[in-house]
C-alpha cells in the first residue's frame, strides 16, 4: 500500500529519466575508462545515482504516511497555454509581430477561468500593439512587424 | 593606498561621460523590461545583450552592469506586486513584499527594497575591490580538482534553496546534470541526448528553460485557484516609508549585506541563497517575528540587501576565475567572451581597465538605481491595477519574445513550453527546480573538470583528497550536506516554503 | 463590442502603416557573424578581431560579430557554422585543424570539411612550440623522453582539443620516441596554456602567438618547435624533428562559409578578407603576433583544404594514432 502517492510518482519520474539517460549512454555512447572518460561514462554514473535517489524516494514513499493533497491540475489552462506557445513558435516568422502576438494572447487569454470575447480581444490587442512599439521599434528586434503571410494582400 | 588608487583608475573609468550615459541607458531600460511580468534579470539581460554588441568592451560590460541592476530591481518590483519572482533570489520578496501590497504598502515596500539594495551594493563595491585581487592570485592554483570540488560544494549549496526533501533536491541535481550534457561532447564532439533533434546539437536554452519554468509553471500554478485572478488588494495609503519604516530597515539591511556578501562569493547560487538565509535569520532574530509573513518591512528589506550585497560580489569569482556563480553571470561572461575577454585570472592584469571600472561602474548603477526608481513608485505601484486577464496572456507573450529574440529560433520557444509543462508537474510533486536549474548550468563545466582532472591524475581519484584546496572545498561540500539534512533544518527549511505559498 | 472593434483596428493599422519596409539592398544587410571556434585570447579570436574592423570596412560599413564557440578542439564552432543557412551571414574563421586533422582524429565529427564548407581565403600561417614553465627541470626534447621514461604514464601535455595540431603533435612524439605521456585536452590552445602557467599539466603545444606573452613575461620556456624546419623569426629554437624524426605539424588559418554560399557573396567576402590582410598596420600587428599572412583565392583554399586531408589521413594512419 503506496501511502505517499507524490513521493512515488516523483521517485518513479526519477527512475524513469535515469534509465532513459543511462540506456542512451550505455548503448549509444563510447564510455571508456576511469582515466580517459568517453561521453558516456559521466552520464552513467549520473544516471545510476539518478535511479538510486529515485528508489530511494519510492521506498521512503511505503513508509511516511504523509498524504499531500495534489491538486487540481487546469488541464484547460495547460492545452491552451501550450498552444498559444507553439503557435507562436511555428507561425512568428510569417505571421509577423502584429498578428503573431495578437493570435498567441488571445489563445492564452481563453486559458483563463471566465472568459468574455470583449476581454479577450481588448488583451490581445493591446499587446500587439504594445509589443510591437516596444520590441520592434525601441529594441529592434528582427521580427517583422507583419509578416510575408500578408504581404499577398 | 593601493585599493584608492584601483577604485580611482576605476571611477576615472566609469565618470568619463559616455561611461555615464551607457550605464544609466542599461539601469534605465533593465528597469523598463525587467518589470514586465515573465520577463525576470535573466530574459531581460538576453535580450538587451545584442544592444551592447557594437560598444567597446568597457562600454559595453558597465552597461551590460545597469541592465544587471535594473532588471534585477524590476524583477524585485513584479514580485512585490504581482507575487511573480523574476528569478528564484527574488522569492523570497515575494512573502513579505506581496503581503505588504495587498495591505496597500506596496510603496514603502518598493523603497525599502531600494534602499536596501543601494546599502548592500555600496558596502559591497567596496569588499570586492578589496577581495578581487588577492583572490585573482589564488586562481591560478586552481586545476581541474579544484573547480571541480567548488562546483560540487555549489550544487549541494543549492539543495538549501529547496523545500521539502533532501532526497528529492538530490535527485533534481542529478536530473538537472543530465539534461545539461545535452548537446555535443566538448571532447570528442559526439552528440549526445539530442533524441535526433538537430537543434539540441547545440545545447538546451538555458533562457528556454528558466522561462519555462519559472514563466510558465507559475501560471498555470496560478490559473489552478477557484478564481484564476489576483486578489484584491487593499486601497494604496501612502507611496514612502514611515521614519519607523526607516528605523526598521537598518539593522535589517546590515545584517543582510553581511550574509550577502559573504555567500555571493560563493560559486554556484551564493547570491541565490544569500537572500534565503538572510530573510531566515532576520526571522529568528526580529522582535517583530510576528509579523513576518504578514507584511514584516525586514522581510523585504534584508533578502533584498542580501540579494543585491550578493550579486555584486558573485563577480568575484567571475572576474577572477572565470566561473559563474549563478545564471546570470553566465550570460555576463558570454557577453565578456563576446568582447574577446576571458573571464579569468588574467583579466586583472591584461585589461585593468575593464576590471576596476567594471567594479566602479557598480556602485554607480546601484546609485542611478536609487535615482531613477524612487520617484518612479508610484508609477510601479499603478502596476497593481492591471487586470489578472491582461496581466497572464502579456506574461506569455513576453515570455515567447524574449526567448525567441535571443536564441533566434522556433525550438527554444518549444522548449519554454516542454520545460514549463514538466517543471509545473515536478513542482507539483514537491520537486523544488532550483537545484534543476543549478545542476543544469554547471553540468557540462563539472563534467569537463572531472575528465581533465582524471587524465592529469592517471585515472586516480584520490586527486580529490591529496590536493588542499580540492580537499577543503569536498569537506565544507559534506558539512553543508550535513547541516542541511538534519531534522530540524529541514524542517525550519519548509516552514519558510510553507509560509510562502500560503 | 463596436467600440472595442473600432479601437483594434484603428491600433493595428497605426502600428501596421508605420512598419518599416524591408531593406532591399545588396549583401551585406545585416550583422555578420564570424565564428570564433576557439575561447577569446587565442590565436584564432586575435586574428578575427584584427581583421574585422577593416573587413567591415571594406564591405560598406557591416556590423561583423564574433562568436566565441569552443569545445571539441573547434569542430563544435565549425560544425555550427556547417549547419546554418549558406546565406553569408554566419562564417567561420578557424585554423586547420578542425578542418583537415580532426577528420582523421575525431570518430565523430558532425560535417565533412569537403562536402560541407566552402572555402573564403586563407589568411596566414603560424608555428606550433613546445612550452613548459620557465622553472621545469625539462629543457630539451631529450629530456623530455628520459622524465617520461622515468615516470610512465605520470606525465601530462595539454593541447587545443583532440583533433588539434597540438594533439597530433603529441601523439607523434609518443609514437616515434616509444614514450606514453598523457594527453590532457583543452577548449583551445588559450586554456592549455593557462594551465601550463598553473604547473597544472608538465607540458603543452602552443601556436607561438599563444605562448608568446608568457616566455615575455618570464612565465614560460619554449623548448622546441613542433615543424618541419627551424622558424625563421626564431632560429635559435630546435625543432622537436631534430630528436625525434617525424614530429612535424604545420597550422594555417582559413575563413570559411558553409558550402551553397552563394558565389558572388564568396567573392565579395574574399575581397574584403584580402582587403585587410594587405593593410600595412594588419600586417605589422599580425607580425608582432607571430603570424605570416597568406592570402589566397577561394579556389586556392579549396584545393589546399583537398591537399591537407589527404596529406594528414595517411600520416595519422602511418602513425597509428586511434580516432577517439
């Protein structure tokens, strides 16, 4: 019976990287000798302390009796924001800092818990604009301000 | 007087009028950026570096100072306001700041965190021209062993930042190591854990990262609450501090200079955990303990003091050795490598210059500091209105920006998101990320040092033990083990996260 | 809802109006960048540092940066370089080594110099020594062998990085004089000998305007050079040769773009590049560095880069030094 259901997620998170790394070193990676190290061999012993400290956490898990509530995750809040970042990843170059930022704004205001279209659209453009003066114009970042997606128009 | 004539040829340096004008231009425009929410003395420092490109060396590292010291009180600024650390040193702030703001004292809370800074960065101008040197003359002693045992007493260091379990900030180091080797070998050129990705060839962001987590994480901390907004925040009474205000802040402020100074020396998060045990002690020692946690004016002023004391001397070890104690100064030493300086014992000797204007051109930031962001207070604290539903999508777009202006890359932004999502669930499994994050920066150096020490002793690891630097470092290495895995430490350790989250 | 509508338009197009239009001149149209694969202080960032103001210059005005990027005895600078778009804005200046040696020292170099650079021009050539600090008890190539004799596999030389002159340098020696002396790497000839100034290694190689400042300042004694004959500017100084037959490197310094860089852009970077090496005061810094300027065209530096690969794959073959 698992008492501390964090401690032994955390420890098997721990397990899991270790053997993920230590796999990738042991098998993919010239190791070598105490004296002239190959690129894998600190990875390993890393890794081994990795999973050492992981188990170490899983069983410490079997005996506190400590029960931390975990909470809510905002599984809404999390899509939406990963989205808003990897739209503006992907599209920046062509949409351009105008549209870029109005469109990853107005998807990451629809993260939050009430959401009016007035507030979402009024956010977003603020911020394009306010970006735009600021980050193209005074730091001159090399974004252009409306990409070649609209340069059609 | 050989310390008046170096902290001459340095004002002499730093007063000439161009000097001047570049170190206010960075104080200025670290404050404006560094107070955007999501954007912390990291991100700010990335993307104003590309600004100091066409200076001179000089030139460009006093600016490159200003900007260090004004995104740093901007950061200090988002977190007495809006709760959000720019960096982890800053945290700290947060419990005391924060709770000041909501009590409507957010203006005296702001002075005291200048004025407490200006304090520690004047006392702390003044310890590194004494300390720099002698220390530059250790350097050279220092092989591969040594740097090797300092980073180690680094990263243990760095388990004290961390609530919770000693296993788990452990188990974060080692996680943070590896994820740092990612790249390409520094001695074979071998790519490793680039999961076939041509952009990790180069490494992970380190900006990337840390906005990641920091960023990201804290919103969607933020967006699990009922409301998903800020809560109200009570009537702003006045923007200065009380005369009893100013009382309370001395002794605070000295105490807090104190520790900072000593720990910034300190490679690998000194000027990180300077705040942390200086708002501690302060706890323990305050006849106003009661009120710590509930808006304590100490409670801002001495980790901000600390923090500031702190960074100032974490250029010691830069300058003279040529590592950096935390993140920050990292980027400085790549804009340093930038201007074809190598951080280092030479740099003392081959561009004295640059080293005592550098050293003088620190206390001049931290007075323009004080100068420009007094009567800008009130202007911070209209802050406070901006809306919960402007204020988090803006912290994304920042965030994005940022990250994307300074690696030029779509990837970097990828990972802001990958590292965000990760990092909110390891926190949520009470995994603290700040010695991820210092694990993460010193990884490739720790593992570059172990392999050049292993070859120059033949494989023996002994080389540890026999060298006395090496040796002393891995013992005060084990003492901090040591003294931060004892019950009641750990247990005063989270009480003050506690406290903090709450 | 109108109002708000009203507002968003009125701000995008305020803002959108005003963008600036994209400059449509010709190359250079913005920062380039030079990529350093060495730290700063070491031959290779001295010599991009000295060449960029007046290369600048020469291409009307351009912002040239220059990119320190270490590790892998410079393979990790070049193979960045290899890797970015062929427009000419990010180039590489290096010395030989990551170019023709590391192929045949390194198991796994991310490009193929042939395949993956396009030569801009050399720039000049540089003598590799034999330094150790002023107080060692080593003075001769000959003693040398006798200590590592003595002590095997106690002693210690630093070099640039694996795949580096230096490396090679060292290997040869241990190969032809039946010596073991353990090779200690560096990110770039700079740090190694930062390190010999420590005492931390017993020996290092070291490009002549590295370990220049050092023997000036008392620091450091150059006990041989590791080329095929004596140098002319030091004609006192053995050769490691004259001991040891066989233990001979050579170092040159090329600008490099990655290969599909459009001609006209070559050209052009060429031009500026023998620009600045025909400047007097270039010249004379460039002397007091311990460096020959060799100016070339780009097909010149192709052919030598095809000539040096060959030339260093057979040696390091006939040496039996392993890839690492």
């Amino acid at each position: 019976m698992i008492s501390d259901r964090k401690d032994a997620a955390a420890g098997l998170f721990f397990i899991a990287a270790g053997l993920l790394y230590g796999g990738i070193a042991w098998f993919m990676l010239p190791i070598g000798s105490a004296l002239r190290m190959g690129p894998g061999y600190f990875p390993i012993v890393l890794s081994g302390l990795l999973v050492l400290l992981g188990a170490a956490i899983v069983a410490r898990a079997f005996v506190h009796a400590q029960e931390m509530p975990f909470g809510a995750v905002p599984w809404r809040a999390l899509g939406l924001i990963s989205l808003a970042t990897t739209v503006f990843a992907a599209f920046i170059e062509d949409l351009g800092m105008i549209p870029g930022v109005f469109v990853t704004t107005a998807i990451a205001s629809l993260a939050g818990r009430k959401i009016r279209l007035s507030r979402v659209l009024v956010a977003s453009a603020l911020m394009a604009v306010f970006c735009t003066l600021v980050f193209s114009y005074a730091v001159r970042l090399p974004i252009p301000v409306i990409g070649p997606f609209f340069s059609g128009w | 007087m050989e310390l008046f004539e170096h902290l001459g040829l340095g004002f002499g340096v730093a007063f000439l009028p161009l000097n001047l004008f570049y170190c206010f231009i960075g104080v200025l425009l670290g404050t404006v950026v560094g107070v955007l929410p999501g954007l912390g003395p990291l991100a700010t420092i990335a993307m104003l570096l590309p600004l100091t490109f066409g200076l001179d060396p000089v030139q460009s590292l006093i600016m490159l100072a200003g900007i260090y010291y004004g995104s740093q009180y901007g950061g200090s600024t988002t977190a007495i306001l809006v709760n959000l650390p720019g960096e982890s040193a800053s945290a700290v702030t947060t419990i005391d700041g924060y709770q000041m703001a909501l009590k409507g004292r957010a203006g005296p809370a702001l002075a005291a965190a200048a004025l407490g800074s200006f304090f520690a960065g004047t006392v702390a101008t003044v310890l590194v021209a004494l300390v720099a040197r002698p220390l530059t003359s250790i350097a050279l002693s220092f092989g591969p062993a040594e740097y090797f045992s300092l980073m180690v007493v680094g990263l243990i260091s760095s388990i004290a930042l961390a609530s919770g379990s000693l296993l788990k900030a452990l188990a974060m180091i080692c996680f943070g190591l590896l994820v740092g080797l990612t790249g390409t070998d520094i001695y074979t050129g071998a790519p490793r854990f680039t999961f076939g990705q041509f952009e990790l060839l180069d490494g992970i962001s380190f900006v990337a990262l840390a906005v990641g987590i920091y960023g990201i994480g804290e919103i969607l901390r933020n967006l699990e609450g009922k409301e998903g907004s800020a809560p109200v925040i009570a009537k702003v009474k006045s923007l200065w501090p009380s005369v009893d205000d100013l009382k309370r802040m001395i002794a605070p402020a000295v105490r807090g200079t104190a520790i900072g100074s000593l720990l910034g020396v300190l490679p690998g998060g000194g000027a990180l955990l300077s705040s942390f045990v200086a708002y501690n002690l302060e706890k323990k020692t305050s006849k106003n303990s009661a009120e710590f946690g509930k808006g304590a004016i100490e409670g801002v002023t001495a980790p901000e003091a600390a923090n500031n004391a702190g960074a100032q001397t974490s250029f010691v070890p830069m300058l003279a050795l040529g590592i950096p104690s935390n993140v920050v100064m990292a980027l400085m030493i790549g804009a340093m490598i930038m201007q074809g300086i190598q951080p280092g014992p030479n740099v003392v000797v081959s561009n004295p210059e640059i080293f005592w204007g550098l050293i003088a051109s620190m206390w001049i930031g931290n007075a323009m500091l004080v100068v420009l962001n007094l009567p800008l207070i009130g202007l911070w604290v209209s802050l406070l209105r901006v809306p919960y539903w402007i204020m988090f999508p803006a912290i994304i777009a920042f965030s994005c920006i940022g990250v994307y202006s300074v690696s030029n890359s779509a990837f970097a932004v990828y990972t802001v998101t990958i590292a965000g999502v990760i990092g909110y669930f390891l926190i949520k499994l009470d995994c603290e990320p700040a010695p991820f994050v210092l694990g993460f920066v010193l990884g490739p150096m720790l593992e570059e040092h172990l392999r050049r020490a292993m070859l120059i002793s033949g494989g023996d690891l002994s080389i540890f033990v026999t060298r006395p630097i090496s040796a002393a470092l891995l013992i005060v290495a084990v003492a901090v083990l040591f003294v931060v895995s004892r019950p009641n430490i750990a247990k005063r350790r989270q009480e003050v996260f506690v406290e903090e989250e709450s | 809802m109108r109002a708000v509508l009203k507002f968003l338009a009125t701000a995008i197009l305020t803002v959108g109006v005003a963008a600036p239009l994209a400059a449509q001149e010709n190359y250079p149209e913005r920062d380039i960048t030079i990529v350093a694969p060495y730290p700063p202080g070491a031959l290779t960032d001295g010599v991009a540092r000295l060449l960029q103001p007046k290369m600048a210059e020469k291409l009307g005005g351009a912002t040239i940066l220059i990119d320190n990027k270490t590790g892998a005895g410079g393979a990790l600078g070049v193979g960045q370089v290899v890797r970015s778009k062929p427009d000419g804005y990010t180039l590489v200046m290096a010395v030989n080594a990551p170019i023709v040696m590391a192929p045949s020292l390194q198991a796994s170099l991310p490009y193929d110099p042939e395949t993956d650079l396009k030569g801009i021009g050399t720039i000049g050539e540089t003598y590799l020594s034999l330094a150790v600090p002023a107080d060692s008890p080593i003075k001769t190539v000959d003693d040398v062998i006798r200590m590592a004799k003595e002590n095997p596999g106690k002693m210690t030389f630093g070099s640039a990085g694996i795949g580096s002159a230096h490396h090679i340098a060292g290997e040869l020696l241990n190969k032809y004089a039946g010596i073991q002396i353990t090779h200690v790497p560096f990110q770039g000839g700079a740090p190694a000998i930062q390190n010999l100034v420590g005492k931390q290694i017993d020996m290092s190689y070291g490009t002549l305007p590295t370990v220049h400042t050092f023997v000036e300042s008392g620091d450091l004694r150059i006990i041989a050079m590791a080329e095929p004959k004596r140098v002319a500017s030091h004609p006192d100084i053995p050769t490691v040769n004259e001991t040891v037959q066989g233990v001979e490197t050579s170092t040159w310094l090329g600008f490099f773009a990655p290969a599909g860089t459009p001609d006209e852009i070559v050209s052009k970077l060429n031009e500026a590049l023998n620009y600045a090496l025909s400047q007097p005061d270039v010249q004379e810094s460039m002397e007091k560095l311990g460096l020959v300027p060799r100016p070339s065209t780009p097909q010149e530096l192709d052919e030598l880069v095809a000539k040096d690969l060959d030339f260093w794959a057979k040696a390091i073959e006939t040496a039996g030094i392993p890839k690492q």
